[in-house]
C-alpha cells in the first residue's frame, strides 16, 4: 500500500492562479469596459471634489459615450458577463434603497447630517443644486455601479464556491474598503468649502453604518444571484485553484474472482489511501480510476 502526505494548506502556483482567472473573462475588452463604466461615477464624485475634473465633463465626454459602446455590445454580441452585470446593477439598486432607509431618518428627522446629494446633482447639471439629478447619480450611478462591479469581480474570483457567510463578507469588505473608505478620504482631503459632509464622530459612524448596511444587502443580493443563474460567467471556471475540497478517500477494492474471497474483501475495506491534494482540481473519474489501479 502506498501513502500519500497530506498538505494541510490548498495552494496552487500563481501562473495557474492567472490562469484561471484569465479562463473566467472570455471577453477582456468587455470586462474592463463594465468595469470602467460602473466604477467612474463614484471616482467622479471624487475628481469633482478635490477639483481634478468636473461631473458634466466626465458625465458628456466619458460616461454617456461608454455607455452606448456597451449598449451596442449587449444588444449585438451577448456574452455570460452581462447577466452577471444585470443582476449587480439591480440588486446595487436594492442595497441603495436599504441604506437610505437608514440615512434619510438620520438626514430630515433627527437631523444628524446634511444631504450633499443636491449639490452632487447640481454639479452634474451645471447648477447649483439638483436633487433629481442628484438621487438619479447616486442610484443609477453610485448603488447600481457598484454593485455591478462587485458581481463581476466575484464571478471573477470565484465567489460562487464560497458559503454564504463568506459571500455577504466579502461585498461588506468591498463597501468598506475601498468604497467608504475613499468617501472619508475624499473629505479629509476636499478643499475649504468642497467637502461633501462635515467630519466628526456621528458622520463617520452614520455613513460606516450605512455602508454595512448596503454590502449586506448586496452580499446577500450576490448569493441568491448564483443560486438562481448559475454563478453569472461559465459554470465550469466557478472556483479557484486555491479551492480545494477536503481530500477524499479511494477505497481499494479488489477486482475479478480474487473478490469472491471474504477475507481479501475485508482488508480491502480497511485499506484506503488518500488523494493528494494537488489532484483535487484536476483530476478526472479516468485518471482516478487509473491511479487506483496503480496503486493496487
């Protein structure tokens, strides 16, 4: 009988790792373009503030004709990704909702803080203040982008495999760090008057909470997606190289007359031999047969 040492860590070399991930974006132009467009409307807010680019000129030079460039791809050319996309930017919207069922109470009852989202929309339509436009960029913009950008990253990724508590922690770090992070640093750094809300204790804690508040949603969004659709980019690339399930156990069964004895049976029963863990990814139903055989 032969053994097989047990690697307590799942790893893979990092050439494989990029290959992976380099089989889940059949189509890079596409993904970069997603994730590019979702990305820019939060990265304006804060070009606009720390007054590197206004929201009309990225909004009429860069937003609007990437999108029709996108249009025509999903119209023309489908691809897996863009199911994926859909279900981010609907449920970016739902994780909006969610966090302003928090914030507004906080903004117009308890009057805790200010809401900057007239001013934000008065900078997209060159006025001084529109909350239409405003509310139009945070949901249509900021909520809907992000969540298209963390669905096709986890399809990247290989989120699908993970259990749920693992998927809602992974979008609640992302609405952590870099997306409210980059809010608080965007303040800390806007210049006399640009600020978007005054910092102090209970606005950073209000807008910590409420961005909890929209990765929740949004992780669970991501976890009922893939259940429902089939993880969003081909099934078949779904996990990671560095996951790994658990070795299994090959039972060794003797073959022919030789099993008719009862005691060649039995030993077999208690011999078995663990898989390496290095197989567990490759490996087919042939070659295991054939590494049975092997062993035996």
């Amino acid at each position: 009988m032969v053994e097989t040492g047990r690697q307590s860590p799942c790893s893979a070399p990092i050439p494989q790792l990029l290959g992976t991930i380099r089989d889940r974006i059949p189509d890079p132009f596409r993904f970069g373009l997603y994730l590019v467009l979702a990305s820019t409307p939060l990265l304006a807010i804060s070009g606009e503030v720390l007054g590197v680019l206004s929201l009309r000129t990225v909004s009429e030079l860069f937003l609007f004709p990437l999108l029709g460039i996108l249009a025509v791809l999903v119209v023309f050319k489908p691809d897996g990704m863009d199911r994926a996309a859909f279900a981010g930017f609907g449920w970016g919207l739902v994780a909006c909702a969610g966090y302003d069922l928090f914030r507004l109470p906080n903004v117009y009852v308890f009057h805790l803080w200010g809401d900057f989202f007239g001013r934000i929309g008065g900078w997209a339509t060159g006025t001084s203040s529109n909350y239409l436009a405003g509310y139009l960029w945070r949901y249509l913009g900021d909520g809907a982008g992000i969540g298209v950008v963390v669905f096709i990253l986890a399809a990247v990724v290989g989120v699908s495999s993970w259990p749920r508590r693992h998927v809602v922690g992974f979008t609640v770090a992302f609405a952590v760090f870099p997306v409210w992070a980059g809010l608080v640093l965007t303040d800390a750094l806007a210049p006399a008057g640009r600020a978007l809300f005054p910092l102090n204790a209970t606005t950073f804690v209000l807008s910590l909470a409420g961005h909890l508040i929209f990765g929740a949603i949004l992780g669970y969004g991501l976890w009922v997606s893939q259940q429902r659709t089939g993880r969003g980019l081909p099934r078949a690339n779904r996990d990671l190289a560095w996951s790994c399930p658990a070795p299994q156990l090959a039972e060794i069964r003797p073959h022919g007359p030789a099993a008719a004895n009862p005691g060649e049976l039995a030993l077999a029963e208690e011999e078995a031999v663990d898989i390496p863990e290095q197989l567990c990814l490759r490996v087919t139903p042939n070659q295991l047969s054939g590494l049975t055989r092997r062993i035996g």
